[in-house]
C-alpha cells in the first residue's frame, strides 16, 4: 500500500487542490512516508471491536424546533468577496 | 420481445417544522434571497449543528405510517463534495444507518392491487439554490448567485424497492406517499414549490429475467403528470436501445418537461467518492421503544384506516370511500359535515360534485371559500327534511360559497320553500293534466318517459318549490 | 520591567479587591508589554487595545464602587487566534482567512466578555493549528522567550509565547494532539487540555472535531484551574457538550495516598537527558510519598498512528469549508467555478494543511476507508479501554510531555519526524481525557515539561495532584527574557 503520484493527483482532485509538479512529488513522498509508518495500525487485532467516532458517547442531544432570526446577515456578506442581489457571487459553473 | 419495466423510486419530502434541520432558522419558503440564513447554515468557521428533534419525530411518523422497522441507533453521516450550493463543503445526512427501514405501502392501479416495498427513509440537509445569470441554463450562464435560504431545510428521503412495474403504478405510488405525508403533516406536498422531489431508477429486462437489466436515474420530475412522461419515454428510449443490440449506459439523466425528453447528465470534470464518515459534531440518536410507542400512539388516523372505517361504519361504498380520502382537506371537511348531522353518502356527492365543482370552476380551493362544514351540513339537512328539493339547493350553493350565509336563511328571503300544500299543488297538477292531453294519452298508452315530461311542466309552473313527492302522489291519483 | 507582570492571575484578582492595583493600570501594563516585546517575539497576530481598555474601565469602576467582583473579573487574557471575535479578525494564521471577520463570538469569548476580561489581542498560532512548532504561521513564525532560536512549540505557540514572555497573565490555547501542553511544555509554563466537552468547541475553527479541545494557559496550577471554571460549562449550541458538570475546579481535593502509573510504551521514545531528568523527579516525587508503578498500555504504541487518520480525515472534511465562495481568500481571476475553488484552496492554504487534507482524503476515500478510518477508530476503542483499566489502579499517568527537549527552528523538515513529536499528548485526545504539562527542569536552559493524565471527567482531581507535584518540585518559571 504505498503511495504514487498518481494517487495525489486524485487526492487533489477530490478535495479542490491544485499542484505543480514539484510539489506532486514532494507530497507523494510525504504521504508515502507517513501511511509506510501508519501501517503499523494493521498490526492490530480489532476484531469484534466497534469503532470510536466520538472521545465521550453522548447521546440525544436535540434542540426544540422554534425560529429564532439572526439579525447579522449583511456581516455575513460582508465577508464574501462577490455579493451580487444579496447572493454569493461565483464564476460560471460549466465551461464549454 | 416481451419486455418488464423495473422502477424504483427515491422521494425528497421537505419536512414541514418551523425551524430547520442543523439551525434555528426559518425554514419555510421565501423569494426574498438570503434572509433565511445565520452562521450555521451558510457553513460559517466554528459553527456547530443540532438536531432539530421534531425532524426526528417526522421521520418516525413516515416510517411508522409506512409500516418501517424504526432504528434504535441512528447515526449522522458527512457526504463530502464540493459545490456552491452547499456551505460546508459536505451534506449532513444519514449513510449505512438510516432511521426507518423495510416498510410497505399499497397501491391500486384500476383496482388491481399491489403492495411496495420501502427500503429505507432518512434524514438530511437540503442544500441551498443557484440562480442562473445571462440564461436559464447552466451551460450558458456567465455566472451564478448562491441563495442559502433553502440550506439546511429538513429533508426525509423515502426510497422504495424496485418493486414498480409500470409508469402508472410509479405513479400511484408517488401518490400515496403524497398521501400519507400529507395526512400526518410532516409535508405540504407542494410539487412546484419542491417540497416533494421525485427520482426515478429505471431499468427494462426480458420477461422472466430474474436479474436486474442496467439502471438509469431520472431527476427533475415535478409534477404527477411528469414521472408518468418521463417513465414512459425513458424506457422507450431503454428498449430502443436494447432491441438495435445497444447497451444501457448507468448514469444520471435530466428530464425536460417541454420536449418531453431525457438527457444525460455526465460530466467529465466530476470524481465522485463522497467520503461518507460519521458527522463527529453530533452525537448518535438513541430511539427507545417507549418513544416510538409515544410517536405512534400520536400518529393521526392514516387514509387507509379512515376508508375502511367509512366503508364499515358509515356504509360508503368503496369508491366513495376512496374519492373522499384522496385528500387530507376534502376528508377533514366531510368528516365535520357529518359530525352536524348531514348524511355521509349525501354528503361525499355534494362535496366531490357541487362543492368542488363550482370550486373548480371559480379556481380557489376549498380552504378560501365562505362554505364551512356546519353551512354545508345546514343545506343537506334542509334536503333532508324536503324542505328544499335537491335543484333548489344546487341553485342556492353558490350564494353560500361567496357570501357565507346560511341556506334556511337564503331560502326565507327567496321564498325557495318547498311547496307541500295539498291544495296548492292539487290546483297546478290539474291545469298542467288540461293542457297536455296528448301526454296524457301516450302515458295511458304506456311510456314512462311522458311522465317525466309532466313533472318537469309541474316543477317549472311552481318555480321548482312543488314537493316532488306530493306531486308524483297526485299525478298518480289523477290519471288513475 | 513592570512588577506587575510577573503575578499571577489570581494575585491580580486580590490586588483589585483591596484596590492596590486598577484594571487599567494592569491592562496597560501588558498592553505595553506587548508592543515592546511583540516584534521580536510575533506571538500576537493582532492587539486589541481599545476593547481591552473600555473593558478595564468597567471593571475600575465596579472596583471603585466596592462591587465584588467575580473569579478572575478583570484580569488581561489572550486568545489564540482560532476562536471566533465578533467585528474582530479571526485568522487561524492562514491566509485564508487573512481578512475575515466573525459576526458572532465563539461561546467562551461570551463567557470572557461577560466576566469583563480584558482582551489583550488575538495570539499566532500554527496554520488551522497544523504543527508543533508554530512554524506554519502565515504571519511568520513565533519565538521562544527562553531562546529565540528555539521554536515556541504549537500550535499554540503565541499563546504560550504570551505567558512565559510577560505578555499577559492568562491565555487561551485549543489542543487537539498536544497543542496546548507541548508548547506549555517549551515555554517553561502551565497548559491543560480538559476532559472532551467540558469546554464548548461553538465558535472554535475546527480542525479535527472529535479530538479538539480549548483550555488555559498560565503561570501555575491555580490559575489554569481557575481559568478552566470561568471557560467552562454546558452549552446547547454545542451537541458534544458534557451536561451537568460542576465547574469549580479551584476547589483542592486532598488525598491521602497518591499512585501514579507510568506507561511503559513512552520510555523506549525518551532523548537520553530528557529520560535522566524524568528518572530524578520520579525519585523526588516518591520521596514525598507519590507512589508510583510502570504500567502497560499496549494500544498507546498506535498513538501516532491512529491520530494522523482520525484527525486529517475530520480536517479534510471540516476544512471543505474553505472554498472562496462565502468569505475568505478567493482568487479573483478564475474563469470558472472549479478554478476558482482549486485556484483559492491552492493559494489560501499553506504545504501543511494542503498535506494534511490529502491524507484525510485519503483515508475517507472508497477502498481505503475500512483499511485505515475504521482501522483508526477501532483502535481508540482499545486505547479507550486501556486507559479505563488504568485509571482503575491509578489516580494519574505520568511521562514526559515531549520525548525531546525544544528543537531549533527548521530542525525539524520531515513531516513525519515532527509528528512524533506528539507521541505523549495524542492519546488524551483519542481518548477525551484531562492532561496538562507543567514544567520540570531544564536542559540547555530550556525548559521541560511533565505530563500528567486523569481519568474522564477528573479533572479537578487532575489539579489538585498537579499543584501538590508543584509545591514539591517549585520549578523556578523565570527566564532570560523577563529581564528584557
């Protein structure tokens, strides 16, 4: 299980990265290095053992359904870089 | 070659709380862009989600409704993609551990019927919209606006057994989810405004086939009317294909209304692994037997039940039974009808013919009009009583759906009373005999249909007041 | 120097009752600090000094009216730059959010505005506090006060910095495999990572959401225990909050017999000086009575392991977030939408987290999922069991906080190799358990710090036998820099 470049191409891709070739490299070779050493983990036996998504199991924790209105939305926009209409802004979705 | 039609279907019922799924925010329907959004559900840094606990409860009752095994330990999952409409970057949903699963409803297509397995219904997020700018269409839109009034808007995914065989059962089918969701409050079930979304999976086999031929999903169906076409013409297209020795491709199609015709969806640029991982912001949902036992205990009476216990009780037939609960309004409305008095079957007809017909006509629904259930009831028990014949009333119905006044009232003041006095009537009866003697003859000589011709002369000559009865007694007695 | 400088949290608190010192003047105080010290230092990303002085004259005038104040009302605090200020940029040190401005407080800055403590400013820290050195700062790097060739540890290093610099009494640090107590540990002063939940994470800019947790800096066990009650607290907005907690953990419990297991697994890791100094303060501790025992925990030889899968995988996902569409960097010259995300991801994010949401992408992908996220969080399973069977014989687990001594800036280039360095702090996470450095000796003249675990929820517990270890070991927390 050792990491190619290929590899962090799709990486990339599925979490909206963009690399040089450089840093292609440079990362494929970080990568390699830390699953090389994280596979230690299959050394384990965790058979019939659940798995802990969470530090403290808690449970049901609800809130009760009622509108309260935030009265900020202009600050909210405000951080937006392109507000057109009172909506966020972005360039075209497809390209031809 | 003798082809089988497979269809699934995948609905979205936006639930209908105050609030929505992840914030407190107003989650009904605004055109006003952005005004329904805070930091939690436009994705801002540090935010965290609760679970609006109502959402639960409607979900609970869809699958309850539905007859669903409920999970006792639910979790929330993150579906992870990119795209402008979803403020975190991931969908909270729910993955490998949905709410209520292996359920059942039934349909009937032209009194065939056919029982369809539910697979699972779950919970989510519904993501925000995206307007268009420069055109209609995406393709050739210069850029977009993100609006985020619809984020985090409560959503049950309700997703049924490939178990459909035709676009008229899909149909139905689609219905009665509309149906039941609506009956237990959970969703307005408006198809325009999307608060009921309809993907279909599509699939045709050789009959006899026991395995799966290749699925297309179709989206974009809005209306009845639309997951019928789309049905029909995608698997057409399916057969077309199959039958010049093609082979189906498993993709995503859109359905276009106006040229009524399916398209594919793909497209290059997307890898999808959406990385589904429990949500580590929330907590698990823990459902115990005694709050489903509170859930169900509280579940209204379901269009199913109320039939059968009108076709038991009140001695409808099954038809009447039927047209009366197609809607959740129409059935509220009959039910307090009856509850002043008025005759059941007297009043499905009124209600199904004249009220909603004149309704049809002037295009409002039953909701906007003066017409109240005790108004109603007070008309057909003047009927009843002959104090009003049957014409009379259907005469005065539209004064009462516009001004609200009740009918005794109407009556009164347009002196509509029906005429039962011996005498009067007697004196009518004998001039109409007079002057139509070849009538009389032809009833002599044995057509019932001259009859009816001379109570129809009876009737007009006493403006539609004679007692219908009285004048059939005397017609009797006088030609005998 | 200004004498004030050097008291201590709680010191400050006693000299406002009996009016020896105002608000204002002890605001003033570190705010002059600050400005004297912060350009060589750049452990303060941004300076709040017009707040902090509005809020001083709140507190003066209470103090002038003979109103009681309460815990900690009034003394100076900074805040590491990943909780959200209203109407003030919160950065995370990255790029990304070089220009954005909260419009809502994360719920302790409520709690610390509402017990008027003045806000000193906003402290540097690691990128999205991805590091252990502070290293990875947009705004530069952070120096160590003891050596300024030295990193200051992170990710938060500028609240550390803050402390053992005299740059402010108190300061909020988030840890999520040790960056509050490894650069406690650096800096020669008191950092706590409480029990998962005690503090709500609302407002927090999440990394890894599971393992993240705010606690105190400061210059002994009393303030951080006091710091800690006033932070504290169940909160609805947050659905990993613990309910009903008593959040007085200044109350000192005393016990009559202390025991102290010693996992055996961190020994094999220790720097030779570092495993002497660590050996002479056992010996010490025993003398006073401390009982201590090796102990086993197999599963925390996965430590490393199991957090660089759980913790990428939940940033990979917390940090899709940041996609130049809402707020935040965003490249103004793409031409389409996907250019756009990729272009502003690409510029606004520094090497470190770009590596870190590849491996978390990674582990989540399809194929790999079971292989290594299920893997990961089954094996905290185990590691939760061990540390409950522990916590069964002992009060506390005890090793070092760091298996080196501070490293030189630049000294650690292999990602891997600064991984490791978290090798003692990473299980508290994994497990949600209460852990805090406080410092023990020197090396080099830098300073070391030990690492102590309590059970779930112990916290308190965890205060009390810490300040008894203090008073025993009166580690001398003054450095060169004092003098400056």
């Amino acid at each position: 299980m050792t990491i190619d470049k290929k590899t962090v191409e799709h990486l990339a891709k599925l979490s909206r990265l963009r690399f040089s070739d450089n840093e292609l490299v440079s990362f494929t070779k970080s990568l390699d290095d830390i699953f090389q050493y994280a596979n230690s983990l299959q050394k384990v036996n965790t058979d019939g053992i659940s798995p802990s998504a969470h530090a403290i199991p808690l449970q049901n924790v609800f809130k009760e359904d009622e509108v309260i209105t935030y009265k900020d939305i202009d600050k909210l926009l405000d951080n937006c870089a392109d507000v057109e209409n009172h909506c966020f802004k972005v360039p075209r979705i497809l390209t031809n | 070659m003798n082809w089988e039609i497979v269809i699934g279907l995948e609905i979205h019922a936006q639930m209908s709380t105050k609030s929505k799924l992840m914030c407190n925010c107003d989650a009904s329907f605004t055109s006003e862009a952005n005004t329904h959004i805070c930091p939690i559900c436009t994705g801002q840094p540090g935010m965290l989600p609760v679970i609006n606990k109502q959402v639960v409860e409607s979900a609970m009752m869809i699958g309850l409704a539905t007859k669903c095994n409920i999970r006792k330990l639910n979790e929330f999952a993150r579906k992870n993609y990119f795209y402008p409409d979803l403020p975190k970057g991931y969908q909270i949903s729910q993955y490998d551990k949905p709410i209520c699963e292996n359920g059942s409803l039934e349909i009937d297509v032209n009194g065939v019927k056919r029982t369809i397995g539910i697979t699972r219904i779950h919970m989510e997020e519904d993501a925000g919209k995206l307007v268009h700018a420069g055109s209609d269409n995406i393709k050739d839109a210069s850029y977009s606006l993100a609006d985020l009034n619809r984020s985090s808007v409560p959503l049950c995914e309700i997703v049924s057994e490939p178990d459909l065989r035709s676009a008229e059962e899909a149909t139905a089918y689609a219905q009665k989810i509309r149906q039941i969701v609506r009956y237990l409050g959970v969703c307005d079930g408006n198809m325009e405004e999307g608060s009921l979304r309809c993907d279909a999976n599509i699939s045709v086999r050789p009959k006899g086939q026991t395995t799966l031929g290749t699925k297309t999903e179709v989206k974009n169906l809005n209306s009845f009317k639309a997951i019928e076409k789309a049905i029909n013409i995608e698997v057409e297209r399916q057969i077309d294909i199959l039958e010049e020795g093609g082979e189906i491709v498993q993709e995503t199609r859109h359905y276009n209304e106006a040229t009524n015709s399916t398209k594919s969806m793909r497209s290059k640029e997307d890898a999808h692994d959406y990385r589904y991982f429990p949500d580590p912001d929330l907590v698990p949902l823990l459902i115990d037997d005694a709050w489903i036992k509170k859930v169900q205990d509280a579940l209204p009476e379901l269009p199913e039940e109320k039939k059968n216990r009108y076709m038991n009780s009140l001695s409808l037939s099954e038809y009447d039974a039927n047209v009366i609960t197609v809607e959740k309004e129409t059935v509220a409305f009959f039910e307090e009808t009856i509850s002043f008095g008025a005759k059941p079957k007297d009043t499905v007809n009124w209600i199904m013919s004249e009220v909603l017909g004149t309704l049809n006509q002037k295009g409002i629904e039953l909701s906007q009009t003066k017409l109240t259930p005790k108004l109603l009831a007070e008309l057909l028990i003047l009927i009843d009583k002959n104090t009003i014949s049957g014409k009379i009333a259907k005469t005065i119905l539209p004064q009462i759906i516009e001004t609200g006044e009740n009918a005794e009232k109407i009556v009164a003041e347009k002196g509509l009373a029906q005429v039962s006095d011996q005498g009067e009537i007697k004196k009518i009866v004998e001039a109409v005999i007079n002057e139509n003697a070849k009538v009389i003859e032809d009833i002599k000589g044995g057509n019932p249909k001259a009859m009816g011709f001379l109570v129809g002369q009876i009737m007009k000559r006493s403006a539609g007041k004679a007692n219908p009865g009285i004048v059939n007694e005397l017609l009797n007695e006088l030609l005998s | 120097m200004n004498d004030i400088l050097k008291l201590t949290a709680i010191e400050i608190s006693k000299k406002y009752q009996t009016k020896e010192l105002s608000c204002s003047e002890v605001t003033k105080a570190f705010l002059d600090r600050i400005s004297a010290t912060n350009t060589e230092l750049n452990s303060f990303v941004s300076i709040s000094e017009k707040t902090a002085l509005e809020t001083a004259k709140i507190v003066d005038e209470k103090i002038a009216k003979s109103q009681r104040l309460a815990l900690l009302e009034g003394v100076p605090i900074a805040i590491k730059d990943n909780m959200c200020t209203s109407g003030v940029a919160t950065t995370c040190s990255s790029k990304m959010l070089a220009n954005f401005v909260p419009s809502y407080d994360a719920t302790v800055i409520e709690k610390i505005r509402n017990n008027n403590m003045p806000i000193l400013g906003k402290t540097n820290m690691d990128e999205f506090a991805m590091g252990s050195s502070t290293e990875t700062s947009f705004f530069g790097s952070t120096k160590n006060p003891w050596n300024t060739n030295t990193v200051p540890g992170g990710s938060s290093g500028g609240s550390a910095v803050a402390i053992s610099a005299l740059q402010a009494p108190l300061a909020l640090g988030s840890d999520t495999g040790g960056s509050i107590r490894q650069p406690a540990s650096f800096c020669g002063i008191v950092g706590m990572k409480p029990t998962y939940g005690v503090v709500s994470r609302y407002g927090l800019i999440a990394f890894a959401s599971s393992l993240d947790q705010i606690g105190p800096f400061s210059k002994n066990i009393d303030d951080s225990a006091a710091l800690l009650s006033v932070i504290s607290g169940y909160d609805h907005k947050d659905s990993t909050s613990q309910p009903n907690i008593d959040t007085d953990f200044t109350k000192i419990s005393s016990q009559k017999e202390i025991k102290i297991g010693l996992p055996k697994e961190f020994f094999a890791n220790l720097d030779p000086k570092v495993k002497e100094l660590y050996q002479d303060t056992i010996s010490i501790l025993s003398k006073e009575g401390i009982i201590f025992e090796e102990t086993e925990l197999p599963s925390l030889e996965q430590g490393i392991s199991t957090y660089y899968i759980v913790a990428p995988a939940e940033a990979s996902s917390n940090l899709a977030r940041f996609d130049g569409v809402r707020y935040g960097y965003r490249n103004q010259e793409a031409k389409s939408l996907v250019d756009m995300m990729e272009l502003s991801r690409s510029e606004g994010f520094g090497a470190e987290v770009k590596r870190r949401i590849l491996i978390g992408t990674y582990v989540l992908s399809s194929g790999y999922y079971d292989a290594y996220y299920k893997k990961a969080q089954q094996v905290r399973t185990i590691m939760k069991n061990d540390f409950q069977k522990a916590f069964s014989k002992y009060d506390l687990l005890l090793s070092p906080t760091t298996p080196t001594p501070p490293f030189s800036f630049g000294e650690k280039s292999n990602p891997l190799e600064m991984y490791m360095n978290d090798i003692m702090t990473i299980p508290a996470n994994l497990a949600g358990i209460p852990a805090l450095s406080m410092p023990f000796g020197k090396s080099n003249n830098l300073p070391m710090g030990i690492h102590l675990m309590g059970n779930l929820l112990e916290d308190q517990k965890l205060f009390s036998i810490a300040k008894k270890i203090e008073q025993i070991l009166g580690f001398n927390i003054q450095n060169p820099y004092w003098e400056k």
